[in-house]
C-alpha cells in the first residue's frame, strides 16, 4: 500500500520518482507527467518472447518468480514510471471452476461457456485463495522497486469478465452475453455478483502485496449502450470500485469505445479513468469531469508511425492535458505484436523531455 496522505505533498523532490504516478493519480502537482503503457510486457518485446519459448502465458502468470522478471525487464526496459503486474485478465475464471486456454491465433477459448441459470450457480465463490501467486509476483516486483516506481494490479471488470466466460472466448457481438442480460435478469445479476466477490478477494491480495492501485479493465464496455451500462452492469463495477478503494488504494477504470459512458463510468467513483484515441483528450476529461484524473490516449497503431507523427501525436496529447494535474499519458490501448520497441522508448523520452509553452496553459485550473 502507498502512503496516501497530503503529507506526500512534504516529499523531497528526490524521493517524488515513485510517487510521481500516484501523484498523478491524486491529481497532485507532478514534476512531469508519468507514462507507462498499458500490455507494457508483451509480445512487441524481444526479452518477453524469449520467456515465452519456454513457457505458457499461464506458466509464466503462475510463477512468481517469472512472472516478476517479466514485468520488471518490460518497465526497465522502457523507463517508465509505473510497472503493472503481469498476468492476465481470465485467471480469475479457474478459481470459479472454468478451465480456458489461450489457443495460438485464435486468443482465449474457455471450455464451457456459462450459458444457464444453472451454470452460474455453480460457479465458486470461494477460491480467490488460488490466484495467490499473482500476489506472490507483486510482492517481489514491490520489493524490487521499492517506492521508484508506482506498483499496478489489475482485474477485469464484471461486465468484460462476465463476456468472457458467456462467450468462450473475445466476441465481436456479444450475442450470448446481452441474451443472458435481457433474458435472464436474475442470472445476469447473480454471475455479477459472484464475480465482484471474487475480484474483491483477489485485489485484496493484490493490494496486501503492494499494489498502489488497481487498474479494473472493462475493455468490451464499449459494446453497450447508456441505458444497458446504467441497467445491467454499472452497480456491479460501482461496488467493486468503491470496495477496491475502501481497501487504501487508487482505482484506474478502463474501457474503450467508451466516449458514451464515460460520465456514467466516472460516476463509479473511480479516482482515474481510461480514456481511448478516439475523442482528443481535453474534450473527454471535460466528460468525465475535473475531479478525476484520466489516462491516455494514444492510438497504439501510431507506433507505427514515422517519430516525426509519433511526436507531433503525443505532443498533442500532452498540450489538451494543458498541464493540469491528474493526467497519466497511456494508450488509448494495448501495444499490439510487432510494435517497435524504440518507438516505444522514444515516446517515453519525448513525454519526459516535454515541457507545456506558457500561453498553451489553461487560464484557470
Ligand atoms: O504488461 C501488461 O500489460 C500486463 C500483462 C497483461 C496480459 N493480459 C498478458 C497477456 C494484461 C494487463 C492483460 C489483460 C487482459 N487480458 C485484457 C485486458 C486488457 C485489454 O487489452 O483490454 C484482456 C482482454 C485479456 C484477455 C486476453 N489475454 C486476450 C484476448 C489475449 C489474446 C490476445 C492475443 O493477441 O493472442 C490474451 C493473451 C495475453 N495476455 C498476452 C499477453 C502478453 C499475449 C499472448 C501470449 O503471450 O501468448
């Protein structure tokens, strides 16, 4: 856990490297804004693919040991200001008696899909316990850091979570999963709930461990309407924020595609939200209000581009951010296979190296 007091406000400018992300997450004055990349250890790095010759991604997720140097080589490597837990968002599914597995090429596949009433209830509750060794990772990458860098855990959000398991596997309408939704309320309700008790043992463990925050990844989000967000799934990823919360770390809720939810996703409470490259950044946060912090937005495929692009891009990210506390420069979302790595690196330096022109500066805060 990190000190979360105004008395970090006291903290030598030396020491503020680690706390210059949760600063930023508090929407504290920051020497210069705090980057880090979400899927930061992937399949884009050489060290990672390495690793992955001899192992699984669940091998790699249930060693601890591995799965700590993974994370660590990834935010050295970069240089950024926060390293975020390697593991993946379906490991929750096993402790609820769900076997998956990724199959190559064709992403997660989950064996038996919750399709009834029945299937959900026989989902466990009681297992957070076997996701143990994602805590285990976090303790060694916490003790590596120590206060340098901010420390991410994560978990999916109910709704994303809930698609996987009533797809089997990432979707493109989640026919299954809003049939169940509209069909069968109370079994919707019911696998929501079971999920939010689940993810809350398994923060907690992570933020016994040492994560500052928790990042609550509700990447399909995007595919539902306002009026379905605030029917079917919005008290769910409610409660899980304020519980993640109630346990003395930030909250990050991410979705993509999400320009039509975002005051309704800020209304969860959370302390930051994701925002994808679809909307420029200063229009957004003016959704999701001031009183939030907000990370982004860069389109991943734009490291693709020439620097000069690149540059110009997260140039103009940092200018609608104005300065303002509360940002964390990100993604709009993960870094794709095939990505080059310096690109990555140069993005880092020029987010560093950036400093805002004084009349670009909001008048007032
Ligand atoms: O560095 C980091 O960001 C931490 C690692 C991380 C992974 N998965 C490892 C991983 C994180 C944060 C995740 C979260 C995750 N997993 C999400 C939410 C993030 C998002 O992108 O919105 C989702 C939707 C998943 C589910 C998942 N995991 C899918 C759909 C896939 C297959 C994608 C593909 O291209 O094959 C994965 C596999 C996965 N998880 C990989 C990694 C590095 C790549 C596959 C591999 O190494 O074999």
């Amino acid at each position: 856990m990190h000190p979360i007091s105004p008395a970090a406000e006291a903290v030598p400018e030396t020491s503020l490297d680690g706390n210059r992300f949760v600063r930023a997450c508090l929407r504290l004055p920051v020497d210069r804004t705090p980057v880090w990349f979400l899927r930061q250890a992937g399949r884009y790095m050489q060290e990672y693919r390495e690793v992955r010759k001899h192992h699984t991604l669940v091998e790699i997720c249930k060693q601890p040991e591995i799965a700590a140097e993974v994370t660590i080589t990834a935010a050295e490597k970069l240089g950024v200001d926060a390293a975020i837990i390697f593991a993946d968002l379906l490991l929750p599914l096993e402790a609820m008696g769900l076997d998956f597995e990724f199959q190559a090429g064709e992403g997660p596949v989950v064996h038996h899909p919750v399709r009834t009433a029945s299937d959900v209830h026989s989902l466990h509750i009681d297992r957070a316990g076997d996701l143990a060794y994602v805590a285990k990772a976090i303790e060694k990458v916490a003790a590596h850091f120590r206060n340098r860098l901010g420390i991410i855990g994560f978990c999916g959000a109910p709704f994303t979570l809930a698609s996987y398991m009533i797809e089997g596997g990432s979707s493109k309408n989640y026919i299954h999963t809003k049939r169940m939704m509209y069909s069968d309320p109370s079994a919707w309700r019911l696998l929501l709930d079971k999920i939010v008790m689940v993810l809350e043992e398994y923060c907690r463990l992570q933020v016994a461990a040492g994560a500052d925050v928790i990042q609550i990844f509700d990447s399909w989000v995007g595919s539902l309407c306002l009026a379905d967000y605030r029917a079917y799934v919005f008290e769910a990823s409610k409660r899980l924020v304020r519980s993640v919360q109630q346990m003395g770390v930030l909250v990050i809720y991410f979705g993509v595609d999400t320009a039509g939810l975002l005051s309704e996703m800020a209304s969860t409470g959370a302390d930051v939200i994701g925002l994808d490259w679809r909307q420029p950044l200063d229009e957004t946060w003016r959704a999701v209000g001031h009183n939030h912090a907000v990370q982004g937005n860069l389109d991943p495929i734009t490291l693709f581009a020439p620097l000069e692009v690149l540059e110009q891009r997260v140039h103009e990210i940092l200018r609608a951010a104005g300065g303002r506390p509360g940002h964390i420069f990100n993604l709009g979302h993960g870094i794709v296979p095939g990505t080059p790595v310096e690109n990555v690196q140069a993005v880092v330096r020029m987010v560093r190296e950036f400093r805002l022109e004084p009349n670009t500066e909001p008048a007032n805060g």
